[in-house]
C-alpha cells in the first residue's frame, strides 16, 4: 500500500513539475511577446519612415523615368552619327586631294589621328579639354564651375563642355543654349563614351566640327587656310586651327590676323602647361612665321552638281559614305570663271552691246577625257540649268574640222584645192558669211577663212556617209542629219559632247570617254569604284590628225580664230555660228587640253551679229592663257595671210 501510494505521490508531482514547466515556457512566451511588443512599439517610427521613403524612392523614380523620357523625346538617333543629313554623305576632293567647296561649305577627308602629327590633336586638347583621356565624357569640376557661373548670370553663359559634349553638339544638335540642351549634350556624350574609344572619339572631333570660312574639319581647314593637307601642319598652324573653335569669325586668320595671333600664342603656351610641347619647342614654335595661301578657287556649283549625279549612278547599290576624288582642277575652273569675265569685258559684254542678255558655258578637259573645269551658266544663283552638258545647241562651222579630217583620209591633203563659189545642192543653197566668194582655195584656206561653199564641195567629193562615220569615230554622240547641210553643223550638241569630238585632235587621234569622277571610296576605305582610262579605239591615223591640227592652227594664226590666239602656244580651234547667229561657240586645244566655248539665249533667240571668231574666241583665250603654264617656248607660227589680216572675224 505504501508502496503504491508513493507512485501515486511521484505522479502528482510529475504533473506538478510539468505544469510548473509549462507555466514557466508560457510566462516566458509570453515575456517574449512583450518584449517583441514593446520592440514594435519602439521601432513603428522607423518602420513608417521606411515605407515613406520607398514610396518618395519609387515615385522620385518614376519622375526621373519620365523627365528622362522627356529629354530623350526628340533625340537624334546617335547610330547614324555620319547620316545626320538623312542620306549617305559624299565627301567631293579635286584631283589633288583637296576638298571641293559645296555651296561655300567644305568638308575635308575623313584623316585618322595615326595620319596626322601628334601636335594637331595636342593643341585641340590643350585649348578646348586638357583631360579628354581621363573623364568619362564630362567633366565634374567643369560642370560645376559653369553651374556657378551660370547661376550668378541667370542664363546659361558657360558651358563646361567636353570635347565629346561638343562632338554630340555638333552633330547632332542646335546651337541653343538652353539647359534641356545641355542634358540632352550630357545623355549623347555617355553614350558616345559606351560606344566608341577616344581615339575614335577624338577623330570624329578633328574631322567634323567647324572652323570658319565654310570649312569642317581639320583637313579642309588646313587646305582653306595654308593650302595643304593636314598632314603637314606645323604646331604654329595647328596653334591657329586649334584657337579657331572658340570663334571661328573673331579668331580668322585671313579676316583678323592679329587676333588670331594671340590666339595661336596663347594655344601653344597651353600645350606647355598640358605638357604637350617643352618651353624649347614652344619658343621656336612661337617665333616661326605661319603664312596663310593664297585663297583656292572655293565653288564650282555646275562640275558639283554634274558629279553628284554621277556618284548617285555608281553608287546606286551601295549604303555607304563616300569619298570621292574628282577630276577637277580648282586652278583651272580659277581661270575659267575669270576669264569668262575678262573675256565678256573686252568682247564688249555690257548693256547695249548685244551680250547683255545672252548666256555662256565653258568646258575644259584634258586629252584623255577628264574634265578639270566647267561653267554651266553666267549667274548659279540665277539659273542652275547647266548648259555645258545639258544644252544641245548647232555647232554651226564648229563642226567643219570633221568634214576636213574625212577628207584628208579619203586622200586629200591641206594644199588640195577646191572651188569656194556658190553652191545648189538640190533645194539647198547656202551662202558664205556676207555673201563672200575667193574661187579656186586650199583646203587649208577653206578652213580657216570658214568658206561653207568650199567645205560643202569636199563634203560632197568624200560622201556624206563617211564624213558621218569620222565624225562618229571622233565622239560625236548626237544623231547626225543624212542632208547636205551636215557639213554646216545643223545637228546639235552640248558643250562637254563637242570637247570629247575634239580630244582626239589633242591626244593624236584616239576616241575618249569623258568622265569626272577618278575613283570612290567608303568613309572606311572600300574601294567602290575606280576609272580605269578614257581611251576607247583609234579614231583616225595620226598623219590625219596632224594635218588638221596644222590647218586649224592656220584658223588661229591667221582665219577667223584669230582673236583666240596665246603668246607661246600653238593653239589649234575653230570657230562657230549658227544660223542667224543664234549660237556662237570656239572649240579648240593647245597645251594639252581641250576647250569649248558657248554663248547664246536660253530662248534660241538671234543673238545681234554675233560670231564665234568675237566673244567665244576671246573667252576662250582669256581661259586658256591663265589654265596654261607660262610657255617655256615659242614655236613657230604659220605665215599670217595679209588679205586675212584685214578680213573682219566671220565663222
């Protein structure tokens, strides 16, 4: 019993203990949850504060989402970094590699920095951002300066900018200085730094900001200023560009030279302070003269618009930018714009005088077809109707030398004679100019005194068909009349076209093809096109040739070319004019290239009495005596005609 009572009491207690157990675990829960409450209790301010600021961080967020979104609206797409005219860009350059001017603006050769001297983009860096290889596309303590600046102003008056803020600037925004401009500045230069190296970054700098007087870029700059390519800069004409891109009009060496000076000064002690250039360098940079060139020849809108449209037709297929190296001559296309002037001044170009009103063209290329200079109209502003390629206008005797080299093939030769009297053939009657006859004439007398009786006669003694043949054989590309009247110069032709029939007569017989552009290039260096040569097939036997040549020259020296004749130079041409003087022209070469002269009224209109042997020959001459080199001879002439000396120009 005992025994038994005693398990009982062991059992009370046991469930005393565990009730006790129990009692302590849920007093101690429960302190826990007090302290868990009194914690809550404590920290709920902190926890609110939390949550407010999530909240100002979420919607702060948004709003920068939205602002971002806001400035980011009307971006530029920065992937068509060189497509910011919304096409492929053609970049025009002479045949001496320096740029062409379009319209008065230029735009040099894309130049990589490995191809220019490190002085070049060293003075870039030094006047405009010393720290360009150590931001990360803006400068912090600049931005902050101008911030204060700007503040204390009221408006924006400083900007800070970096060399990769500008290069966003200038492609692909405005000029304004408004803040939504300058974020919009700072959001394109992060993404010019994430996308391309500095190297790469400072190139398309050098090769796309301005530098005045319509020139981009360093290379055009370096041609518009000192006449040479940027590769050859010296640091004092490097100092002079660098200081050109704050003010490109204040700081001008050909409008301000002294301004421009100091500027340069200044730029180089900058590169000593950049540590650029040693006090050494500086000093003998300082002292060297830097001389400007004389200004180049800076538009040819018409040969402009003639190769463009020639790189769309070769290009037709290619996405791509474009360097383009022409024919064009700038000393030639010079001498051509002045001597149309020169020669409309001494042919009696003003009011009254019958050239007035009238219109011009000029061609000039070069034996083999290239053409180095070209003069579309009188006034581009006025008229952009090129008349050197796009006007088909009668040759009128222009077109008599072919008539003259059939002959001479057919066996003929300069001293054969033939009868200079009036003519029927047919229906067709034509007279001499003022109805004057010499009889029984040289062929070389018939040519050069421009006798249409006597060129008909030998026209119809060596067949109309073979006279047409030679002429197409020459590079004549228009149809030509089967009629009588063929030798006369009735079919029509352009400018350029009647240059191409001549060049044979200056490169000893061979047919040409004329072209303008020398070879094409993408902005990366893939060839896309390049000229292989210009002759086509021997037009006539050289002995031919050369015969014709020395019964032109007879027109110059003594017929009714005289007027185009150049001290030391044989030149060899022949005059033309239409009926009633509608057209009035001088084709002709010497020293190697080949000229022709137009002048008439856009409305075909007669012209007052005027002939090919006046104003075209003298024009023609104004052209060629500044487009030749000063001769370092002179040549024999042929025997002047004293009856020809008298004679007034007819033709």
């Amino acid at each position: 019993m005992a025994a038994g009572k005693r398990k009982k009491s062991t059992k009370r207690n046991s469930a005393t203990k565990r009730g006790r157990g129990s009692y302590a675990r849920r007093r101690r829960a429960s302190g826990a949850r007090r302290k868990r409450k009194r914690a809550a209790v404590r920290f709920e301010p902190f926890a609110r504060a939390a949550a407010e600021l999530g909240v100002f961080a979420f919607t702060a967020l948004i709003g920068l989402a939205a602002l971002f979104a806001y400035f980011a609206s009307d971006l530029p797409d920065p992937a068509g970094l060189w497509r910011e005219g919304g096409g492929p860009r053609v970049t025009l350059l002479a045949a001496d590699g320096a740029p062409i001017m379009l319209q008065g603006v230029a735009q040099g050769a894309p130049l990589r920095l490995s191809q220019l001297p490190d002085h070049v983009p060293e003075a870039v860096m030094a006047v405009e951002d010393r720290n360009f290889y150590h931001h990360f596309g803006a400068n912090p303590v600049s931005i902050i300066r101008a911030l204060i600046v700007n503040a204390n102003e009221g408006a924006v008056r400083q900007g800070g900018s970096t060399i990769t803020q500008q290069l966003a600037k200038n492609v692909f925004l405005s000029s304004d200085r408004t803040m939504k401009r300058k974020i919009q500045e700072l959001m394109l230069a992060f993404w010019l730094e994430q996308k391309f190296t500095k190297d790469e970054i400072l190139t398309l700098y050098l090769n796309r900001v301005y530098f005045g007087a319509g020139a981009y870029g360093v290379d055009a700059a370096s041609y518009r200023y000192f006449g040479k390519s940027a590769r050859y800069l010296s640091v004092g004409e490097a100092a002079v560009l660098a200081g050109l891109l704050k003010a490109p009009s204040r700081y001008s060496p050909t409008s301000n030279p002294e301004d421009s000076g100091k500027r340069g000064r200044l730029v180089i002690e900058q590169m000593v302070t950049a540590r650029f250039l040693s006090r050494a360098e500086a000093d003998a940079a300082i002292a060297a003269p830097v001389l400007l060139a004389a200004p180049r020849f800076e538009a040819a809108p018409y040969f402009v618009d003639h190769a463009l449209k020639q790189v769309r037709a070769l290009t037709a297929d290619v996405d791509a930018d474009f360097i383009v190296r022409t024919t064009f001559d700038p000393r030639v296309q010079a001498a051509a714009e002045t001597g149309l002037i020169a020669g409309m001044a001494l042919a009696g170009g003003g009011e009254g005088d019958g050239l007035g009103e009238v219109e011009a063209a000029a061609v000039i290329i070069d034996a083999e077809g290239a053409v180095r200079g070209m003069i579309g109209g009188r006034d581009y502003a006025k008229s952009q109707y090129n008349r050197a390629t796009q006007a088909k206008r009668q040759p009128g005797s222009a077109f008599k030398p072919f008539v003259y080299l059939a002959g001479l093939m057919r066996g003929e030769t300069p001293d054969s004679t033939v009868l200079d009297a009036p003519i029927e053939i047919g229906a067709y009657t034509p007279g001499n100019y003022k109805d004057k006859y010499y009889g029984e004439v040289s062929l070389r007398e018939a040519l050069a005194r421009s006798l249409n009786s006597a060129a008909l006669r030998v026209q119809e003694r060596t067949g109309r068909a073979f006279v047409r043949e030679t002429a197409r054989r020459m590079g004549w590309a228009g149809a030509l009349t089967s009629g009588p009247s063929l030798g006369l110069g009735v079919d029509a032709v352009s400018p350029l076209e009647l240059a191409v029939a001549y060049a044979p007569f200056a490169n000893g017989g061979f047919r040409v093809e004329p072209h303008v552009i020398e070879r094409i290039e993408t902005a990366d260096g893939d060839l896309v096109y390049q000229h292989k040569g210009s002759i086509v097939e021997e037009a006539a036997p050289a002995s031919a040739i050369a015969e014709t040549n020395d019964m032109m020259a007879s027109v110059v020296s003594w017929g009714t070319g005289r007027a185009a004749g150049i001290s030391g130079y044989r030149v060899a041409g022949k005059t033309g004019t239409s009926q009633e003087s509608r057209d009035a022209w001088f084709a002709g070469h010497a020293g190697g290239l080949v000229g022709v002269v137009w002048i008439g009224r856009d409305d075909n209109k007669p012209m007052d009495n005027i002939t090919g042997g006046r104003a075209p020959a003298i024009i023609w001459r104004e052209i060629f005596s500044r487009a030749l080199p000063p001769p370092t001879y002179v040549p024999q002439r042929d025997e002047v005609d004293p009856i020809a000396a008298i004679l007034h120009a007819g033709g």
